[in-house]
C-alpha cells in the first residue's frame, strides 16, 4: 500500500459522513459477506463523536439490515480516541499520527485485532483479524467522505484538492 496519510487528530478527521463497504471472510467455512452502507460521526453532547453506521449486510444470500454505534471519546493524549461501544464498554485506543495504527481487543477467547489505515484526506480503512475458539475472520472496511462524492470524483483514486 504506499504511504500513510497523518492525522493529528482524530476526532477532527473522523467527523461528518463516510460511505462504508466491508467484506467479511469466514476462514474456516470459506464464506463470504458484504456490509454496504453509511457511517455518520457526529458531535455528542459531552465531547468525543458518536458513530452511528447503518446500511445492508449480505450473508449466504440473505441480505438484512444492520447497523451498530461506538463512541469515539476523546482519549487521554491530545488528538487521540478512546473507543467504547455504544453502551459504554471499552473497545479500543485509536492513534493516527502516523496514518496507522494497531488495536486489540479480547472478547472473551477470542482477540480481535485491527490495523486502521488513512490514505489520505477522505479515505481510510480497517481489517479486523478475529482468531479464536469461536471464530476465524477477516473483516475489511473502506471509507470515503461522502464530501468526496459530491466532488465529482467518482471512479477515481484521486484525493479531493483544495
């Protein structure tokens, strides 16, 4: 993948609306499934963003509606976020200064581990690894700033200019 895109601050990156694509991979039965929606980040009350994602997820052929929240919380370093689920649980530290980071989380025998990637200004990506007794998966998310949509970009690597 080429170089990673900086972020001093991630709350201020991760604000507004992205368009999501996930792929999920079962590793031990070969399945395969897609999430297609929106994330939205927006301002709570009490500091930190609120991630509400929603969109249509795509399993064995059988296609539901999804959606799941997360807290993105301020985190204990200037630029950095404390995630928690939406009620409130712990999930992981983010940290971008770099364009990438590494996060674990245990839930129960199984870890889930994930490596978040900025590409640039409206692009960014997760792969979750989760590995255990009770599960074997691949989970790969794209981003993009539906802001860059609207810029007529469409079909195009290019970053948004300007």
């Amino acid at each position: 993948m080429g170089e990673f895109w900086p972020v001093p601050d991630v709350l201020a990156y991760l604000a507004g609306s992205w368009r999501v694509r996930r792929t999920v991979r079962d590793l031990a039965s070969g399945d395969e499934g897609a999430f297609s929606g929106t994330t939205d980040f927006g301002a709570l009350p009490e500091g930190g963003l609120l991630h509400t994602e929603s969109g249509t997820f795509t399993w064995r052929g059988v296609a539901r509606p999804a959606e799941r929240t997360l807290r993105f919380l301020p985190g204990p370093v200037p630029g950095t976020a404390d995630v928690r689920f939406g009620d409130g649980r712990p999930f992981h530290a983010l940290e971008l200064t770099t364009g990438r980071y590494v996060a674990d989380h245990p839930c129960s025998a199984d870890l889930y581990r994930g490596e978040f990637t900025v590409l640039d200004a409206d692009r960014w990506r997760t792969v979750w690894r989760v590995g255990g007794p009770a599960k074997d998966l691949v989970l790969s998310t794209d981003y993009l700033r539906t802001d860059y949509l609207r810029m007529d970009h469409l079909g195009t690597d290019s970053p948004r200019v300007g």
